[in-house]
C-alpha cells in the first residue's frame, strides 16, 4: 500500500496552561475521504487550522508521502497541495465566478505595462472548471458569486482548489447551512474530487452526510481521536452514540481565540 498523502501522528495541541489537543493520529490517502466527525467544540477547528497552517503543532509529527514537513503558515500549507474550503465557501460576492476563481492569479494579456486582466480567458476556464463537476447551472462567469447559492458557492471553491493542483481538499462543515437538494449537490462533488483521486478531510457534525461519501471515519471527543474506523464498520446509531459522549469544548475554543485576538495572537500565560 502507498503511503498516506498526509498523515498525522501524535499530535498535540497546547495554548499556554490549556490542552486542545491530545496524541492525533490520523492517515489521509489518495482517492479516501476521510470524515472528522464530532459535536461543536470537539476539536474540529483547532485540528483544521493545523492541518491548514494556522496553528503549529505543539509537539508530534506532520507527514506528508512518508516524509515529516511543517506547515508555518498557511501558504505554505497551499503550496503543499493542501486547501482548506470553509463552511460557506471563502468566496468574495460581491466578485465575479471568474475573478473570485482566479484571485491572486489572475491571467493576463499583454505584457510589459500593458498587461491587463484577461476576463474572457478567467471566465472560460472558471466556468468550463465548475460544469466539469457537474455544476450546469453555471454557464456565465460574469455572475457575481453573491447570486449563487450555498451549495454553488461549496462546488466554486472545491473546483477552484482541485485546478490549481490540490492533493488534499479539508472541507470544513460543507452541508452544515444547506437544504437537502443543495447538501446532495456538494456531496455528489466530494464524490467527484474522490473519484479523481483527491485525499478528502471531511469535517462534519452530521452523521448522515458522512456515510453518504466516507470510507474512514474519526469521531473527535474533548480533543482526542474517541474512534477511528473504517466504511460499514459501525452504524449510524453506533456513531452518534459515540458523537453523544463528547461534552462540548466550544466555550474554551472560543475563549482562547478571543484571548489571543485581544493579545496580539499570544496565546494565554501558564498557570502560577
């Protein structure tokens, strides 16, 4: 078997006095979706940021093909191959889906001081991107990415990453804010990212859509991996039993992101 794109072991996560985080481990490979499930305050977030570059693990091992790496900041954790999709998309509305597809890489005509935005090219490729994963509706890219509804936004930014040569896709709560009709689009284009060998790290509290598109699951409980098992393993029920035994960490999440936005990003002293 080839080894994980992206693999985590024993990770932990610490803000001053507070643990988050205890011994993670988890293996994400080409072509899975793994979904990370667990009730809000579990862990999620803290988890996602590290795998995105925003927090730096306080000790044990990121690897990525076999090989231990660090991600410093978030770009380098794009650089890498790894895009993080957030609830509602991370896309700009008031932004056209061709200039919202290309932000920050714009194509260009001309050269020298004469280059100029290539719309006509951004749009072709944006929507040509979007349809690809079965997204029909789309056919202008002159659209502002406001007129689009959730699960349209989802699919821009899941297309997006994958043209730009993602390897790993982290989508965080994907379905949570949409309907049934639009939760079964997302989830049919999970399936497609899968399909085209993307490793997918799926973070939901909705036991349901998990097992629509998993194939290893793990549940997160007070910050510590409570169950790791893979597709026909255990049963709806078994799961949200399992989900049900995890207190909620949200109110401590939230309180150290406060401290820390009100101290410059310091995170808060040891305890005397």
């Amino acid at each position: 078997m080839t080894a994980p794109i992206l693999e985590l072991r024993g990770v932990n996560k610490s803000f001053g006095p507070i643990d988050v985080l205890f011994d993670i481990s988890l293996t994400v490979r080409a072509g899975e979706v793994l979904c990370l499930l667990g009730d809000n305050g579990a862990g999620k977030s803290t988890l996602i940021k590290i795998l995105s570059g925003v927090y730096q693990p306080t000790s044990g091992q990121i690897l990525m093909d076999g090989q231990p790496t660090s991600f410093p900041n978030p770009r380098a954790a794009s650089d890498k191959g790894i895009a993080t999709v957030h609830q509602f998309g991370g896309t700009f509305p008031l932004m056209s889906i061709g200039r919202s597809f290309f932000v920050g890489v714009e194509p260009a005509r001309g050269w020298g001081p004469f280059k100029r935005y290539d719309r006509k090219t951004a749009n072709a490729v944006a929507v040509k991107a979007v349809r690809d994963f079965g997204i029909t509706r789309i056919d202008d890219g002159d659209r502002l990415v406001g007129g689009l509804s959730g699960g349209e936004r989802q699919s821009l930014a899941i297309a997006r990453a994958v043209h730009f040569g993602a390897r790993v896709l982290i989508l965080d709560e994907p379905t949570a804010a949409l309907g049934v009709k639009q939760a079964t689009h997302v989830l049919r284009i999970v399936n497609e990212a899968k399909r085209r060998g993307l490793a997918v790290v799926f973070i939901t509290h909705q036991v349901m859509h998990a097992m629509a598109v998993g194939d290893h699951f793990a549940v997160l409980i007070r910050g510590a991996v409570a169950a790791d098992f893979k597709k026909g393993e255990k049963t709806r029920e078994e799961i949200t039993d399992l989900m049900a035994g995890g207190a909620s960490m949200s109110s401590l999440e939230a309180e150290i992101e406060g401290y820390m936005a009100s101290h410059g990003g310091h995170p808060p002293p040891p305890a005397h």
